[in-house]
C-alpha cells in the first residue's frame, strides 16, 4: 500500500502536509488499516490513481469523471473554505499581466492562453468552458510554469486552480507581476480516492479527524476547513472539455 497527496502538495507547506498524513495515518492503523509511514512522491502522479496498491490519492476532477470513476473508489473532498461556493468545491483564477489595459475577462476574448495540461479541470476545462474564445497557448506543464508564460509575455492569459494560487502567493515572486480579472464557476474539488473500496469508511473517518487533530498552524497553512462527502454523479455532471486540437480547430 501506499498513499499520495500531490495535488497542492508545494514546497513551502510540505511540512504540514506531512503532519496531515501523519494525522490520517495514525488514526486509519487505529482502525487496523496498514497505512504506510510517509507519503509517496513521484513524478508520474497518472500512474498512481490507478495502481493497485494506491490506499489514499488526490486527482483532479477530469480524470476522475472522464475514466477513473469506474476504477476507483470516491473517498471524498477536502473543503479549503473558498468564499462563496459549496463546501469541498473550487474553481480557477483567471491572471493576467498586471500592467495588462484589460480588466475584465470577456476583454481576452482571442488572448493567448497558456494552460498546465489537457487533463487539468482547473487549467484547461475551465478555461474553455468560461464562454470568452481564447487561442490556444503553450502546454506549460504546471500551474507554475503557467504563470512564468504569462508573466514573460510568451501567454496573455492563464486559468489558475484558486488553492494554487494562494499557495503560489506565498513562495511564487511572478505572482506579483499578474493580477486577478476573473473566476469560473465551481466544481466539485480535488477528488480523493483509494483503490480499497473496503477501506473507504476508515478512510473518511480519518480525513474528517485528522483535519480536527492538526495543529491550527498546519491547518491554516493548508487551508483545511473539512472534509466532504461529495456524490460521483457530481462530479459526472460537469461537461467534458474539447481536447486542444479540436479547441483550436473550432475557433479558427
């Protein structure tokens, strides 16, 4: 077995991202569940959402509702408290230059947009789903390296996971050269997921109280607010994205 938690898993709050797992994981081998001491880090983080052995991940919500809903179990969402939309739901930030004229996002219609990935919910699917035509960008790879494209001029525009960017504001310095001039709507958050259905009430358990359990400093640093139970059929009903090619070729 092991577990992973990459999605906002950023330098400068490594340390209490591994006191959280700490958290869970004490309390899931209270239970008897054999949760393994540390967290894995690896690269290849596709690869882990459908290992065998994968007790507890994190994915984003494209993958899951495109293919990984039938061979996975849906554990739940972190709720990270974003203002004004459902507990466990998120949405992107739309950054631009902040010595961009344009202020509001229907003025990037045609902008250049760099995005992290085609399977990224929040970099991608929200950015084409927002009703504003873009041209399609570099593939940048990371939301870091996103708003590097932005901040040098090699992008006019990124959409930006909201808990990202928050994290980013505290150890990213090209934050300070963008500004906000948008939000999509909310979806369901980050998914966690395991691949030991017989494990999923344990697993909810220990989330839920290893949020309580940690430190208030490692909790703000994380922004845990809680934990939720979000249905599959939520997470089903937000529409699929076009793949950038065909993005590209509809727009032209």
């Amino acid at each position: 077995m092991f577990s992973a938690l990459p999605m906002y898993d950023h330098p400068v709050v490594r340390g209490e991202t591994d006191a959280f797992w700490a958290a869970i994981r004490d309390r899931l081998r209270a239970e008897g569940v054999p949760a393994p001491e540390t967290l894995t880090r690896a690269d290849d983080i596709v690869a882990q959402w459908s290992d065998p052995g994968l007790l507890l991940g994190q994915t984003c919500g494209l993958p899951f509702r495109c293919y990984l809903h039938d061979a996975v179990t849906l554990v739940g969402s972190i709720d990270y408290g974003l203002e004004g939309i459902p507990p466990g739901f998120y949405h992107s930030y739309f950054v631009a230059r902040a010595d961009d004229p344009r202020t509001t996002l229907d003025e990037f219609t045609d902008a250049v947009l760099a995005y992290n990935e085609p399977n990224s919910h929040s970099g991608w699917a929200a950015a084409v789903r927002s009703g504003v035509r873009f041209r399609v960008g570099a593939v940048s790879g990371s939301h870091r390296a996103s708003i590097i494209h932005v901040a040098d001029g090699s992008a006019d525009i990124a959409a930006i996971d909201a808990i990202s960017w928050g994290l980013m504001e505290r150890y990213a310095p090209e934050t300070r050269a963008l500004k906000i001039v948008g939000c999509s709507a909310p979806t369901p958050g980050m998914a966690l997921i395991t691949a030991f259905p017989e494990h999923a009430p344990s697993l909810r358990r220990a989330i839920a109280a290893g949020i309580e359990d940690l430190p208030s400093a490692a909790r703000t640093g994380l922004g845990l607010r809680g934990f939720v139970q979000i249905p599959v059929s939520s997470y089903r009903a937000v529409p699929n994205p076009p793949v950038p090619e065909a993005y590209s070729l509809a727009i032209a």
